[in-house]
C-alpha cells in the first residue's frame, strides 16, 4: 500500500476536528449535577442527589445503574465481560461509563457546587 501527503494531512485534519470538536460537549455543562443515560435513541435523566436504582433493556439483555450518595456505578449488567460494572462510581461532572455490549452511555452532567474552580484529584 502507498502512502501519500495528501492522504496523511486528510486523515490529520480529519483527526484534528474530531478532537477539537469533542470539546464542545464538555463546555456547556451548567446547573446542578444530572446522570444522563442514553440507551440506543433512549434518554433518561435523573437526579445525582437522589438515591435510585434504574434498569434499562438493551440489545444483548438488562444493564442496572445504582446512584447512592451523589455517586453512581453500574450495578449488574448481561454484558459478557462486565468492564462498565469494573469502571465503579463515578460523581463529577464529565465522568462517564458505558456499556458497549448492551448500548448504554452514561454521563455526569453539570456543576458541582462545592470546590467549584477549584483544584481536585485530576489537577495538579
């Protein structure tokens, strides 16, 4: 197979605007900390302050998330390998696991309220 400039600068540009781009859905978070869960061209929303335990049907069998505590983790899922349930919680915004066997995304959308601006375990 031969190379050429022109292919290699598409696949970089192309590269580029794909990273650019995924920016852009971290920089409108805003209000109070939500979990998102999408499953398939479902969309569920619930409340990180509110204990709750939800179960979603997907392709391949049944996904459970637990929200405790102002953290949320997936509880059981049918997936074969179970990485989402290995991921455990998650309770800031711009978090998020899923589970690619069964079709389940789920993100932390929002704002803190405490230590906003300031610095936490992923700054240094």
């Amino acid at each position: 197979m031969k190379r050429t400039l022109v292919g290699d600068l598409a696949i970089l540009l192309l590269s580029l605007a794909v990273i650019v781009g995924s920016f852009g859905s971290y920089g409108d978070i805003k209000g109070k900390p939500e979990v998102h869960v999408r499953v398939g061209n479902q969309a569920f929303v619930y409340d990180l302050s509110v204990d709750t335990l939800a179960v979603f049907s997907g392709p391949i069998g049944e996904t459970s998330i637990e929200i405790v505590g102002g953290k949320v983790h997936v509880h059981d899922s049918d997936c074969r390998n179970k990485v989402c349930i290995s991921a455990g919680w998650i309770s800031r915004p711009g978090q998020w696991i899923v589970c690619l066997p069964n079709n389940v995304f789920i993100m932390i959308e929002g704002r803190l309220t405490t230590d906003e601006g300031g610095v936490d375990e992923i700054a240094f």
